[in-house]
C-alpha cells in the first residue's frame, strides 16, 4: 500500500528530524515497488505512527512540538486510521516462521533530543511514519518503552521504507553501539519468507538490486550445504557398519540353526484376539490377559526441566498453614504457598549481579535504573514487576487448594484485603464454591458469589464489595467486554460488571483457554484491572512458545518481553535456531514466573495407587469390516485425487477429513456415520455454498466438528481455531478472525464467497462441541464389537461396584451405550456438553455419593477439564482422540490426589484400522509437546503437508 501524503487537512508543526549532515534536505516520494514483489509476507511487526506518552526524556526540543503532527487538533479518527492502515500491524504475528537474510549497518541520527538510558546490544523497536510532513520513507527508532530514540537517516530509510510498507520483509534492530551525542550505530536485521519460494526469490532480487545485504542466508545455504554432506556420509558409514555386522551373524550362525530363532521371538508379539463376546461371566483376569499392557506417556522428557530442577524444588521453603484451612496441607502446597506469597509481592533486584528478579537487575553504572537481561533495556526508576505468576503444577497435585490457602493467608494478613475474581470454564465454576466449602473452617468461611447467566443482575464495584470471592466464566466475562452489540465505551465498560472493580487478584483456572493472544478471551481477561494476576494450568504449553507468551502478557511480564515482535525477536526465533542464550533465557523466565511441579517427582510423595493402562484390541465383523473398507477405498481415492490437484482444491481436503472422520466413528458404532453430511457436502461441491436450513445447519457443525477434532488452523491468525465458526462455504474460521473479516469485506477470504453478515457463520452445536441434535432414526438397540468388548468389562466389575468412567468424544455413541446400560440394569449418569451448569453438578454428585452409580458416561471434551472423578477408578477409552493430551487430562481426572485405589485404563481400539496408528501418532505427539523447544510450524502448508504425511499413514494401517 502506498504511504498516504503529507497534502490534506492535517496541522502540522514543521519539524525535520530524519536529516544529517549527508543527506538531502527535501523529500522524496517513495519509489514504486517492482511488480515482481508485489506477493506479501504474512503478518510483520507493526511501524504505526503514534508516539507513546511515556517519554522519559528532559528535552529542551519538546516532546510534544516533535511528535505534533501526529495528532492535531482537527485530525479525526478516519484519518487516524488512513495513517495506521498504510504501515504494517505491531503484533509480530507469524514472525518467528521466518528466515534471517541479512543486516544492515546503519545509524539513528537526531540523537540529541533523547535523554534515556542505551546500551550495546539492546533491543530497538523500528516504527514507519508514512505521515511525516518532511519525509515519507521517515522511519523511527523507539526503545522498548516506546520512547522515541531518533530516525534512521533519510537515504537509509528511502530503500528500507518500500520493504516495510510493502510486507516483502520484517526488519527489527538492535543497538551496536553507545548513543553520541547526535547519533547511535545500529544493526538492522531483515527477515524473509523461504528463500525458495517465489517470493523469497524475488526478495532475493530485490535486495541485491537495492544493494542491501544476504550474508545470512549465503552462510546459511553454505551451514546446510556441508550438514547435508556430513549426513551423507554418516548414511555411508552406517550402512558400512550394518553390512559388516551381518556378515559376522551370518558367519556365527552358519552351524547354528538358522533364523528360527529371531521368527519364534516376533511372534510373541502377535495381536492377541478379544474374548467371546457370548460369555455371560466376563472374569477381569481374561480380559488382561486379552488386553496389551500400554503406558502412553512413555516419552522423552527432554525439556520438561524448562523451570527450576527438582532439587530447586524439592528445598523451597514452606509457608506456615493458614488457620482458617481445616484440611492438613501437604509439604509441597506449603511450599507451593510460600511461592505465591513471594510472587505476589515480588522485591526490588538487589545490588548483586546475581539478585536479578523478573529479569531485571541493578544498572551497572547508573543509580537508581535498572536493565532488563532480555532486552538489555534500561529504564530509570522502579522496573514495574509483575505481581502474580503461573501455577503449572502437574493435574491432581492440588492447585485449587493452593490457591483457597492464598486467600486465607492474605485475608488473615490484611484485613483490608478486597475482592478475588476467579475465571474459570462453566464445566468447573461449582467446582471452585465446592472446594472453597469443602477446605475451609465455617469460622474462617468467605463470602462466595456466582456471576454467570443471562439473567444475572447488574452490579456495581460497591456489590461486588460485599464479597470475598467473584466466581464467573470466560464467556461471561468476554461478554461484559464485548457484548454482541460490538465493544463498550471505556467509560462505559468501567461503570458497571466485572470491569467497574478494582480487584485484589484474578485468577485464571484452566487458564491456557486463553493462549490464543488475539482471542476475544485473551483481550477480556487482560483487560480486567487487578494488583494480583494468576494463571493455572497444567499445560502452559500447548502447540508453541506463543501460548506461554500469552500467558507471560497477562501477569504483566515487562521490560519489552510484553510486546510480541520483541517476544519472538529475543526468544521464540532464537530457540528454533539452537541458540544456547535462549534457552538459558527460556529457562530463567520460567524460573521467575512459573512453579511446576510432576506427580513423579520423588519429593512430592503422593503415595497414589498404581495405573496400569492397556490396550484392549476389538475384532470387527464381517459386516463391520466390509463398511470400514468401503470408507478405506473412498479415503484413498480422495487422498489420491486430492495430491494430484491443483493448489486450492481445498473441497477435495475437507471431503477427506470428513471421510476419515466417518472411518473412526465406523469403528465404534456403524450408526454414527451421518447421512446428512453427504448432502451438506454435495451442495458445497455443485454451488460452492448452501442455503441454511436447521438440516444443513446440523451439517455444517458436523463439518466443523471435523475440523477441531483434526486440529485444523484457522487460515486467517494460523493459529488453531479459537472460538471456532464455519461459513455457508464450508470454510472454517477463529470467530474473531472471520467476524471482523465478514464485517468490513463481507467475502470469504478463501473462496471469495459472499458472506453478508454474521447470520452467514454457523458456531458448534455447544462450547464443547458436542451434538445436541438427536437422530431419531437411530436404532440404540442395535449392537457394535466395540460396544460387546466394553459390556464384557464392566460385567466384570459389576459384583465388585467399582465405578468406571467411559469416555467417548462422540454423544450419540453414548445414547446407543445409554440404552444398552438401561437394558442390564445399570445405574449410571452422565455429563456432556449439551447440559446446564446444574445437570452436570447433578450428575457428579451421583458419582460420588450415591454408591449404586456405577458407571459415568462422560464427553471426552468436557471432562478433560477442571473435574475430580476420583469416585471412579476404572476408565474405559472407546475412541482415539487426536490430541493426546486431551486423553491424558481425561485420565488425571481419575488417578489424582484424593484417589485411594488401583486405577485401570482401557483404550478399545479396532483391529487393523487406523485407531490403531493413532496411538502410534499420539506417542509421538507427546514427544513434541514435552519437548517445549519444538514449535509447530506457523505457515498453513507446511502444516497441511505434516497432516498429510499422518493420512498416509493413517490410510495404509492395515493394509
């Protein structure tokens, strides 16, 4: 987009501030760009116009007269928006994909006016004013803390200014000197796609011509030219290797007895087949016997020392028991409260080079300032320090007790203490007024209020005054934020609800919900004013080091690591290169802001009965087996058709996944196969849209269903999709990402569909997404293999009245198990997205207290979160979910603090199909995921082509 001119109704100071003594006096109109790099790089870093007020600088130039032609008098918010939309947006999003090609030395001139700290190597943020009435290449140099620095001299800025505001590159900067008294030496370092895709060609071009430098990537082309030779020849030398340790067996055998040895030990490693499903006293000893033995989380844990190591942990000091707690707190939540005392009330570094705390410390030289270690960044005066932090301990150590003991602490401390506002999913709000009952003295109880519904009550700070304790949900408080109407007035917001107070603390339970940092939650919940800001989670990692950034911004990291551009600049981009300073970096930011610790950690001592976990192979029938390969045949065909396309074809993609999807479900129950699928499908193909009707409606969130459970990224953000939708084009979408897209362009962004308004975007059928359609035409008397294979294990509990959790992530798979359950005489309850806040507490209150509930149906998606089933000590898995750490959670809801009996898992699996792939998958999965250093790639194809190489497999399962 071409920088707007300095022509208009603008009133502007005349100030030049981009001149030195070598460069010319005049402007000059930035040149057209080539038409051969018109292919813009995803999202760069944001070069706005707008000058924070945070100038710590005593200039004798003034501030105020510099910067006053950004925002004159007259200027009006169209215009305003003009100047922001020709420069490139500051999130950093999808930066730490790309590639480094080279550095610019350069110099910020205008020194002269800047009075703040700078160092060698600090991190500089690099602003375009396409507005500036002198120049309109003018680039700026900020600190982290938005204070101006000066500008880059004009003939610089004339080549850099097309590549910012054209997104062919990102650029950031670094000081490479001390600041003189009119200028400072910098180095710019410019930033690309893949250099061997078109546009990373014609950037290539493009900077050669410009005469700007690519030593990065030449050196980088020549690191990977030897690597590839050296991983030649390691092939070489092991092949060499193998071929000579043949011919010594074949020579040490050749009066032996052949290989028979080596086919007798393969065999003990055949499937072993299920038992008749016919036995009317199913016995658990043959059912083990018939099952595999199986630990899924048999993973490297490489990175799972990111925070302090288990000695660290294990001599933390421990806190003294809040009288007001009547149950007795173990050793580590003691330690666990003298933590987050600490972190609520962090000290200022001492003058140690070692007392650094939240990564700032003692400027070497300058009384009284401080530098952030990340950034190098320096600033004057007390650095602010977040006051709050991250609990990551393992699911089932005790989190929500740790957090009710810090009230009790601080309210015993200061009676002044005011209100906590607890966050949490709608499926754990009771939970939190349960424990707070539960671990609390009846003369230490506080005062509990649930905000949440539609018809809540509007209150103001003074209501919310009278309690100690806010409980409420994400969507709650995303919708006081934005309401459906569009965003409040900040006077407005202010008045009333949840943004009127000043709260002690917030804390986030099953906080990684908001990891997505463009989310509508993740704007919500930072936008709540609070001295205290807390984090729980167990995963604060999930797919990339941008979910813990989220996090970090939340409690109020500081010191420019708040900024996402920065963020991946010191970290995120440094880690996936290897370099040893990141990690160590990496380390010490988990150090400072986060406590984790593991259930197998030795000091820990839970003492938790032993789970054992098996798999439990099912042999389809003959019936069964003929309708799975018939979807078998189908997948293939469309994989085939769909490689042999041409790039776009992403109907070809979508019909896949939904075929695979039908292929799992096959496995269960041949029933939840839709049908009305296939004619959602059918329009989509022949006109490219549908018309909505509750029939397709019930289609598209099918489809979309598919998409969240295949881990689809949302095309727009690339990250995974947050607040999911699907458009009556069959594309699926971030909600926010698609809204604001629908809103101003009112087109598809990937098939250029018109989409009117927001009644073209159909959400899940609930926040879990389970189906609330009921399918009348379903027979729930009819049986499947999977089905017999679970009724054999639960009759072989049913005289010990062991209770068992069957997870399924398919609703109508558990009506037809619900019937079958009516039919022998079970009692049972069930929990699932579909039900109210009260059906579900009904439902675990059954579990728990009523000892003729033997069994729990439970959705998989909705009791992966936040639930204590320690009632239940048996679980049975009936489907593969794609992400393994929802399994994974799902069982820490039953093996966890609080459980006193042996705890067995069942994961069914169909033989010969592609369930069984899956868990190879998943172990894998969860390798990636405990190596927190790995990130998942940000660009949409090479994401779509590690999806494919996994339906490959998946699809030759078997074959």
């Amino acid at each position: 987009m071409a920088a707007p001119t300095s022509d208009g109704k603008r009133k502007r100071v005349d100030v030049d501030l981009t001149d030195d003594d070598h460069a010319a006096r005049h402007a000059r109109p930035s040149p057209a760009p080539p038409t051969s790099c018109r292919a813009p790089i995803n999202r760069t870093s944001s070069y706005n116009a707008v000058a924070r007020s945070n100038d710590l600088s005593g200039s004798t130039h003034s501030h105020a007269e510099r910067t006053a032609w950004l925002a004159a008098p007259d200027e009006d918010e169209e215009d305003v928006d003009e100047i922001l939309g020709s420069t490139q947006d500051n999130t950093g999003e999808g930066t730490d994909q790309l590639q480094h090609y080279g550095d610019v030395e350069t110099k910020i001139v205008g020194c002269q006016y800047y009075r703040g700290f700078a160092s060698p190597g600090e991190v500089i943020l690099i602003r375009r004013e396409p507005g500036n009435p002198y120049d309109s290449n003018a680039i700026r140099i900020d600190n982290v803390g938005q204070t101006q620095i000066g500008h880059i001299p004009r003939r610089m800025a004339e080549k850099l200014a097309q590549y910012i505001d054209n997104r062919w590159a990102h650029v950031e900067g670094k000081l490479a000197g001390s600041v003189g008294q009119f200028d400072c030496p910098i180095r710019v370092a410019m930033y690309g796609p893949d250099p061997a895709s078109d546009e990373g060609q014609r950037l290539v071009a493009k900077m050669k011509a410009d005469r700007l430098p690519i030593r990065a990537l030449q050196e980088a082309e020549r690191a990977e030219k030897q690597c590839e030779k050296d991983r030649q020849a390691a092939a070489k030398a092991r092949e060499r290797e193998a071929k000579r340790r043949r011919a010594e067996a074949l020579r040490a055998a050749s009066g032996g007895k052949g290989d028979r040895g080596v086919t007798n030990a393969s065999s003990q490693y055949a499937n072993q087949s299920t038992p008749d499903g016919d036995s009317t006293q199913p016995v658990m000893d043959d059912i083990l016997e018939a099952s595999q033995r199986f630990n899924p989380r048999e993973a490297s844990q490489t990175a799972e020392q990111l925070g302090a190591n288990e000695a660290a942990l294990k001599d933390m000091p421990m806190a003294t028991q809040p009288n007001g707690i009547k149950t007795r707190m173990l050793p580590y939540q003691l330690q666990a409260l003298h933590w987050l005392l600490q972190q609520e009330s962090p000290p200022m570094p001492g003058a140690a080079e070692s007392e650094a705390v939240q990564l700032w410390r003692q400027h070497d030289t300058k009384q009284g300032a401080y530098t952030n270690l990340a950034t190098s960044y320096s600033a004057q005066g007390a650095p602010p320090l977040a006051s709050g932090g991250i609990l990551a301990d393992d699911m089932g150590l005790g989190k929500t007790l740790e957090m009710i003991s810090l009230l009790l602490a601080c309210t015993a401390a200061d009676a002044s203490t005011s209100t906590t506002l607890i966050v949490a999913p709608l499926s754990v709000m009771s939970n939190w007024s349960d424990q707070i009952k539960r671990h609390i003295k009846q003369s230490h109880a506080l005062r509990v209020y649930t905000y949440h519904g539609v018809g809540r009550v509007s209150m103001k700070a003074t209501d919310f005054a009278e309690y100690d304790v806010v409980i409420t949900t994400y969507g709650t408080l995303a919708s006081d934020y934005i309401p459906r109407k569009g965003k409040k007035p900040v006077s407005e917001l202010r008045a009333n609800g949840l943004y009127s107070v000043n709260w002690r603390r917030i804390i986030l339970d099953e906080g990684h919900a908001v990891r997505n940092p463009q989310s509508k939650g993740a704007a919500a919940v930072t936008a709540v004013k609070a001295k205290s800001r807390w984090v729980l989670t167990g995963t604060p990692i999930i797919n990339s080091l941008r979910d813990l950034y989220s996090l970090l911004r939340f409690i109020g990291i500081s010191g420019g690591l708040e900024t996402l551009e920065v963020f991946n600049s010191v970290l995120v981009r440094p880690l996936k290169n290897g370099s040893p300073e990141a990690s160590v970096l990496l380390r010490a930011i988990m150090i400072a802001f986060t406590l984790r610790r593991k259930k197998e950690m030795d000091f820990i001592n839970l003492d938790l009965p032993p789970l054992e976990e098996y798999k439990h192979m099912v042999d389809l029938t003959a019936k069964e087996r003929e309708r799975y390969e018939a979807f078998t045949k189908e997948a293939q065909g469309m994989l085939q058709k769909f490689q042999k396309a041409e790039a776009g074809t992403s109907q070809a993609y979508q019909s896949l996944l939904e075929i695979l999807l039908r292929m799992r479900q096959c496995c269960n129950h041949w029933q939840l196969c839709p049908e009305r699928v296939h004619s959602v499908m059918k329009q989509l193909d022949e006109q490219g849209i549908v018309t909505l009707n509750e029939e397709t409606k019930k289609g598209l969130q099918h489809i979309l269903q598919v998409r969240i459970e295949s881990q689809e990224d949302c095309p727009i953000c690339l990250e995974p999709l947050h607040e999911p939708m699907i458009t009556l084009c069959g594309h699926a979408f971030g909600g926010e990402c698609i809204s604001k897209v629908v809103e101003t362009q009112h087109k598809c962004p990937m098939c250029r569909a018109v989409l009117e308004d927001e009644s073209s975007l159909v959400s899940p059928a609930n926040e879990c997404g389970d189906d609330v359609h009921k399918d009348d035409n379903m027979d729930l008397n009819a049986s499947s293999s999977k089905l017999e294979s679970m009724m054999s294990i639960l009759g072989a509990t049913k005289e010990k009245k062991e209770k068992t959790i069957i997870f399924s992530q398919w609703t109508r798979f558990l009506d037809i198990v619900e019937a079958r359950l009516d039919r022998d005489g079970y009692r049972y309850c069930r929990i699932d997205g579909t039900m109210s806040a009260q059906e579900r507490d009904a439902a675990l209150h059954a579990l728990e207290n009523d000892s003729g509930t033997t069994v729990m149906l439970a959705s998989l998606g909705v009791c992966a979160v936040g639930l204590n089933l320690t009632a239940a000590n048996q679980i049975i898995l009936s489907d593969s979910w794609w992400a393994p750490a929802i399994e994974d959670q799902a069982v820490d809801r039953v093996h966890r603090l609080g459980q006193t009996k042996a705890c067995r898992v069942f994961r069914l699996v169909a033989e010969k199909t592609i369930e069984d792939q899956v868990l190879t998958i998943q172990q894998e999965k969860r390798k990636l995921m405990r190596l927190a250093f790995g990130e998942k790639s940000g660009k949409r194809d090479q994401v779509k082509q590690g999806r494919l190489a996994d339906i490959q497999r998946l699809l030759n399962a078997g074959a």
